[in-house]
C-alpha cells in the first residue's frame, strides 16, 4: 500500500472542518431539533420530520427550532479537533515503520479518534440534548443557564453521561469514514495534479462516505439522546 499521504497542513483541516461545521449546525439547527426529538420518542404513533418541526415551531415559533444552537456552535471547534487531530496521531502511532499504512491501520485509526472525539464533545452533547428535550423546555432558559443548572444539581460527571453510546457511534462512523475515503483515494480516484483536484477527491470522497457511515452510527446515537436526556425519564416528544 502506498505511503500515507499528509495531505493538507493540519490547521488549515482544523480551520475549514470548524467553519464548516459552525455552516452546518446553523442551517440544520432544525433539522437536528426535530432528530432529537424524534429520537427522544417512543410513542407508538411515530410522526414524520415535517410533522415534528411543526410541533417545535407551535411551540415557541422559529426560535424554538434553534433551541440548542449555542452549545452546537461551542463543540464546532473541539468536534473537529478531536476528530481529524485524532485521526492524524493515531495514524502515525499505528503506521508501519517506513510510514506507510493500509486500510486496517487506516480503519484503527479512525475508529480510535472517536474516543478523542467524544472526550472534545460530549459535555456540549448533553446540554445541547437537555435544551432541545421536551422534558426540559421550562428548566433550562439557555446554554449558560444549562451548564450551571447541570453542573449544580447533578455534578461535573453529568456532562459525560451518554459517553460510552456516544464513543461507539463516534468510533464507528469515524472508523467507516476514513477507511472509505483512503480506499477511495488510493484505489479508485486518480491521482491528483492540483491542489483543485485533490480538494475535490476529499470532496467526493468524503461526501460519499458520510452518507454510507451515517446508517451504522444511528442506533449509538439514539442511546446517547436517551440517556443524555435523563436516563428513562424522558418524555415522548
């Protein structure tokens, strides 16, 4: 297999994943409210996403549909420093020795950034689940407000409830990702010329394998949502 290849400086990865994910948590901020809630449902008679942001909004209006943003906003940075950070060292702690790799040393290490992943976000992940839950509207007036609430009544550790979930749906996607998009890269692309073609090898290649990884990570994040939103106290909705 071919050496690994280092690619982009890492800051300038670091830098275009934050302002990208900061891009994403913005326009999907509804999207995510009604997942959540959706996830948070164990009502036999399961609603639809337009159905659900309907709900949201009758609850509060377009704001309502945001509700969560800011801890979401907060974890943009470190989600991506765990992530791609993670993925940089643990592919040269597993490389070969000439610094080469291949896809099971590829596949280790993207699966082991999930845990550096999850020690980055998890504590944003538990507030930004507590504002979005049903349960919760009234106790929590917004992310700061959360933080102490939380802090408070239930101590440090309640932040990283929901860890071990959230390491394995991490570990998996993040372990799908990386592999697909170095066997993409090195086995199914041709070879870039430029800096163009090689952002759009990454581009399609990462595309590709966010939607493949999505389906494998879904049932680790249902678990996580529950647990961070209080254990079996949940409510439907």
């Amino acid at each position: 297999m071919k050496e690994h290849q280092e690619g982009s400086p890492l800051f300038r990865e670091l830098l275009a994943g934050s302002c990208a994910g900061v891009c994403e948590y913005t326009l999907l901020q509804p999207v995510d409210m009604a997942c959540t809630r959706a996830m948070l449902n164990t009502a036999r008679n399961r609603t639809n996403m337009t159905e659900m942001i309907s709900t949201v909004y009758k609850e509060g209006g377009a704001t309502a549909l945001f509700r969560g943003l800011g801890p979401q906003l907060m974890a943009a940075v470190p989600a991506t420093c765990g992530m791609y950070a993670g993925e940089r060292f643990f592919n040269r702690l597993f490389q070969k020795p000439d610094g080469s790799t291949d896809i099971t040393r590829t596949w280790l290490a993207g699966s082991c950034s999930g845990i550096t992943e999850t020690l980055s976000v998890c504590p944003f992940e538990v507030i930004k689940v507590r504002l979005q839950s049903k349960q919760h509207l009234s106790k929590y007036k917004n992310t700061l407000h959360a933080i102490g609430t939380v802090l408070k009544q239930e101590g440090p550790m309640a932040l990283y409830s929901g860890a071990l979930p959230l390491m394995y749906r991490n570990g998996t996607f993040n372990g799908l990702f990386f592999t697909g998009c170095f066997v993409i890269r090195e086995n199914v692309a041709p070879q870039p010329s430029s800096s163009v073609e090689s952002f759009m090898v990454d581009f399609v290649s990462g595309t590709i394998m966010g939607a493949m990884a999505t389906p494998a990570k879904m049932p680790f994040f249902v678990v996580k949502t529950r647990k961070q939103a209080g254990g079996d106290k949940y409510l439907n909705g």
